[in-house]
C-alpha cells in the first residue's frame, strides 16, 4: 500500500528526511500547502528537534508557514477575548470545540493549525439564550429559507453560522457533536460532564477523549474527501497524547457510553494501521475482537487514499455511506422531497 | 504530450508541468536562459508547482492553472501566457511569507531604489517600463519585497505587463522596443509584455537600498503638465499598508518595518499629462 507522503513524513519524520529526495520535498511541501498543513510540519520537525537538519528550502516554507500560523493564532485568542465577557453572562457551560479547543489546552495537535471559524457548544436549551446575548454583542444570522432553517436547528448539530458584523468572524453554535437526522441518539450530556473549566475563562473544555471522540465522528461517519489526510493527522496526534497519558481504555468506556464505538474502534484501527503506532496490547485485543469493526468501511478509506480509477469508485461510495451516516433513511428522503419541490417551485415562479 | 520545466525567477524557483505545445517556447521569449530551464533539477526542491494542463471544460478556456489542488483559473489557449504571469504572481502573493510584500513597482539606479505604489490606471507600469529603457535596474513592476532582516529591497525580476493605452506609448517613446506576447480581449484589456533590460536580469539577486516612494497619477485634464508634491509619511505608511498582500500577517513587524521605511525615504506623489516632461523632472529631482 502507497501511504501519502504527508503521512509518511508525520509517522517518523528522520525516516523521511533520510530517504526523501528533492522531488519528494517539493511534493511534500506543495501537498502540505494545500492542506494548510505547512505550519504543522514546522511544529512536527521542530518536536523531533530536526529543523536545523532539513534542507534549506523546506525551513523557509517552514517559517513561511509559522508566521501565517502566528497571525491566525493571534486573531483566535482576540477573538475569544472579545467574546468572554458576552459568555461570562451565562449560567450554564459554554465549550470549546475542535481548534479553538485544542489551542486553549495547547495540545500538540494544536501547534500550527489553522482554523477557519470558531465552534462552541452550548445545551440545546440554552441555544436561543446564547445566541441573543451573541446577537448583543454583534454576532448576526444570515437570512435563509424557513426550510433551510429547520433543516440547521432540526436536523443537523448547530445553527446556521454566526458571523460578527465588523470583524467578521464566523462562529458556529453547536447544541449537539453529530446531525441529528445522523439518528444516532448520542449521549451529548456526557459531553458537559467530562468539560472542565479553562482557568481565568468562562469557557470550559471536553475532556480529551471527548476531544478525539468528536474528531472521530466527524472523520468516519462523513462523506467529504478533500481533507482526509488533515482529519488523519489530528487523530494521529490526538491518539499520541491520550497513549501517553494512558487515557485511551478511558477513550474507549467514554466512547461506549456516548454512543460512538464504532467511530473510534475504527479510526484507532487506521491509526495503528498508517501510522505505524503500536497500540498497547490490552487495547489492541479489543479493538481485534470489537463488534464496531468496519473492515469495509476502513477499505475503502484506505483505497481512497491512493490514485487512480478504484480510488474514484471507493470515494463515490465513501460518499454514499457517509450521506447514510449523517442522514437517517427517513429524513433523507424526505429532505430530498422538500428541497427537489422548492427548486422546481421557485423554477416556477420564475418561469411565470 | 506532458512536459516539465523550471523557473528559477529569484528568490523563488518554480517547476511547471503543462501539456501546452508552445508555453516553453513562448516563455523563452520573455525569461533568458539562466531562468528559464528546460529540464528541472533533480537534485532541486522547488518552492511551487504548477500544472498547466488541459482539462475538459466545455467548449471554451481549456487550460487550467493549478498549484497543488488550489485552481487558480482556466484560460483560453491564446491566453497561456497573461494566465501564466497572473497565476505566479497569485503563488507568490497568497503564500510567501519572507518578505512583506506591497503591490508597487520597484526600480533603482547608483544604489537608491524608487518604490511605486499605485493603483490601476495611473500609469505605474508605464512610467516603471520608460524608468526600466532609461537605463534604471528593475527590481519588479508588481511586487515590492521588503527584506524583515536588513530592510533592503528583494528584486523579482519578471516580463513588464503593459495594459491598452500604455502599450503605445511605451512604443511612441521608444521606437525599435521590442513588445511581446499582445494578447487582446482578457479580462484586463489587451496586456503585451516587456522583457527586463539585461543589467535587470544581472542583478537579479542584487538588494537595493530603498530611496523614494513615489505615487504616480496620470491626469490628462491637469493644468500643468507635471507636478510634485511630498507626500505626509504618516499618508504613505497608510497606503502601503494598504496595499501590501501580507501586512496583517506580519503583525507588529509590518509595522515596525513600514515605519522605518517612511522614516528613511522621501515620498511624493506625481500628477502629469506630459510623459517627456514628467520624466525630466523626475530624474532631475531624483538623480
């Protein structure tokens, strides 16, 4: 099996710097910028104490890299700063979620991550408080449909996007980790009570666990395709932190109790797999005997991972599951139904 | 058929992958020999590539300019070339981050550098291309890099664009110059290039001390022909900022190295109608 290169390089960077050659570099580097991933390879080289060994031109992308990482990492700590004292109002738990999470607790995945927008949670009954106060502070709701709107607060996990009217920032309010038409019937709550406070924050945090959990749905019960290699590499490094801090039999009971085995059981398995990590023994036996194994599912991970005509066709069902994932049979259809008799209502009125 | 070939336009080397039959050749006609390379280096780690391919889009614009997965845009085969200039220019812009970078054109002459920002249509690429037959070193017509290290001038050596009206002019002025690659109907008019005199190409690594700012404005209703004002430092720190591709992302250090630049040059702002006399005065006024 081919392994991306990226991949390669974050499974044991000396070994890639011993037998890299300068057309791999380039490659490296262009498929790192592509992913926005050339700040994360400044951060990996710099873990294993190697910058000063690699070739000239890769510390220049490297340093390109970081100082755009350090004008983003900025602008996310403004921008919480500027939302404290709106949340400091509440009386229920607002969490960090994904990015902004994993920069609060500086986290090894972390270091060089870009980020495109804020996620937060807040419990389901407290959504529309939280979103007035953010509507105080100058957060806005684009207009939409009332379809498209039920669809947001309905069916998937989070309102429609916030942005503030000056800066510009785009925040989005989550009430639950997974689509709710996913019919999942995931355990949300268990989310709050793993959270601990940030110190001299209003914010809280989702125990590390929780943290991989979330990364994990997102990765294996999904449809998208263009940023495996990414969403690969965050497990990667958030696995290494839970295994040195012997967290990962709690990452499973957590798992189990939430109601995202299958997630998780997988994701490890494909870590272990790409990576090359060795899985401590009492784990890796469950993951071998676990009724949540999806050989099929993680085949066609992999197949997609590849070039060529099979790896098209196991993206094309990649994305089939991943719509069966985030959408129940039901609300599928009648999603379908409701957005195919809307467009042909409007083609219509338009037409008349 | 597929073919490879780099660009080595200091300070960044470029591998170029295009099934394009005439893109080398064409290209030949505006890089000399030492820049343009038709085969990469093995032994070399590029900073960009590009894939310049054709690819099924319908009737019209084949071409696609591509750096890794970002699409940049498609082109129509007899606008290789302006599609090609724009794309690396974008490469450049959107990603590197050594230099703070500010859209201005960049000369020098005898070791001071003359930095003109402008926007379109003010006579910026005209005046850069006249200063560059005139006998000054061109540093870029687009992209001003400043050097976080000694607050030197990077050059960027690449063909002169030259847009509509400015293509004549710049051949009223200079009968005999050679004008390449006229390229009529894109989205910028007809653009025509100019290849960098050969003491530009030279230099193509040399930095130069930052001297003047200049703020062209053609003006063809002005009561004089031509005339030149100092600008406030603290107006031209502004406009810089402004128009810089990477201001925000330096920070505190975009700041600190605009400040030092407007504290060591002199900044004019120049409105003319009469090329010939703008540029004898210019001269006069700079040399």
């Amino acid at each position: 099996m081919l392994v991306p290169l990226l991949i390669q390089c974050f499974r044991d960077p000396k070994q890639f710097l011993a037998k890299a050659s300068a057309a791999c570099w380039t490659d490296l580097l262009q498929q790192a910028r592509s992913l926005g991933l050339t700040a994360q390879l400044k951060a990996l080289f710099e873990r294993h104490s190697m910058l000063d060994e690699l070739p000239e031109t890769v510390q220049k992308h490297c340093a390109w890299g970081w100082r755009y990482y350090q004008k983003q990492r900025a602008s996310l700590f403004y921008e919480l700063m500027q939302l404290e004292p709106t949340l400091a109002q509440t009386n229920y738990p607002c969490l960090l979620l994904k990015g902004a999470a994993y920069q609060a607790l500086g986290l090894a995945v972390s270091e060089g991550r870009l980020y495109s927008d804020i996620d937060l949670l807040v419990s389901r009954s407290q959504l529309a408080d939280c979103k007035a106060k953010l509507f105080f502070a100058g957060f806005f709701e684009p207009a939409m449909s009332a379809y498209d709107k039920h669809f947001y607060l309905e069916l998937s996990h989070e309102n429609p996007p916030l942005y503030h009217v000056k800066r510009g920032t785009a925040l989005d309010l989550h009430f639950a980790l997974f689509p709710l038409a996913g019919h999942k019937n995931l355990a949300t709550e268990q989310v709050f009570a793993s959270a601990s406070p940030l110190e001299g924050s209003c914010f809280q945090v989702p125990s590390l666990s929780y943290l991989y959990i979330h990364a994990a749905i997102h990765f294996f019960w999904q449809e998208e395709r263009h940023k495996l290699i990414k969403d690969l590499i965050d497990l990667d490094l958030l696995y290494t932190q839970l295994a040195e801090k012997q967290l990962l039999q709690q990452l499973l009971n957590d798992s189990e109790q939430f109601g995202a085995l299958e997630p998780v059981v997988n994701t490890l398995l494909l870590v272990e797999k790409l990576f090359n990590r060795k899985l401590p023994a009492e784990i890796a036996s469950q993951l071998v005997n676990s009724h949540e194994r999806r050989d099929l599912a993680r085949a066609l991970l992999l197949r997609q991972l590849q070039t060529g005509t099979i790896a098209t066709l196991a993206g094309a069902l990649w994305y089939l599951r991943g719509y069966r994932h985030k959408m129940h049979w039901r609300a599928l259809l009648r999603h379908v139904w409701v957005k195919s008799s809307l467009m042909l209502r409007q083609r219509r009125q338009s037409a008349s | 058929m597929l073919s490879l070939f780099a660009l080595y336009a200091s300070p960044f080397t470029v591998q170029i992958a295009t099934d394009s039959p005439t893109l080398f050749s064409d290209l030949s006609r505006l890089y000399p020999e030492q820049v343009l390379r038709p085969d990469p280096s093995p032994a070399h780690i590029y900073d960009f590539h590009i894939d310049y391919k054709r690819r099924f889009s319908g009737k019209s614009r084949p071409y696609h300019f591509r750096t890794g997965t970002e699409h940049f845009r498609m082109a129509d085969a007899h606008q290789l070339i302006p599609t090609f200039e724009w794309g690396l220019n974008w490469c450049v812009s959107a990603y590197q981050q050594q230099y703070l970078a500010i859209h201005a054109a960049v000369l020098e002459k005898d070791g001071n550098a003359l930095i003109m920002p402008a926007p379109p249509g003010s006579g910026k690429s005209t005046l850069c291309a006249l200063l560059m037959l005139r006998g000054w070193r061109l540093l870029s017509d687009e992209m001003c890099l400043i050097d976080p290290a000694n607050g030197q001038l990077q050059p960027y050596v690449r063909p002169v664009s030259l847009k509509n009206a400015s293509i004549d002019v710049i051949q009223q002025h200079q009968p005999g110059v050679e004008v390449f690659h006229r390229t009529p109907d894109t989205e910028k008019g007809t653009v025509a290039y100019l290849r960098p005199t050969d003491l530009s190409w030279q230099q193509l690594n040399t930095q130069a001390k930052p001297a003047w700012i200049l703020f062209p404005a053609y003006q063809a209703d002005a009561a004089e022909p031509v005339a030149l004002f100092t600008m406030p430092k603290a107006d031209t720190l502004l406009y810089l900022a402004q128009n810089s591709f990477n201001y925000a992302v330096f920070a505190a250090e975009g700041f600190n190295l605009l400040s030092q630049l407007v504290e060591n040059t002199e900044s004019f702002r120049l409105e003319y109608n009469d090329t010939r006399q703008m540029l004898e005065l210019l001269e006069q006024v700079l040399c």
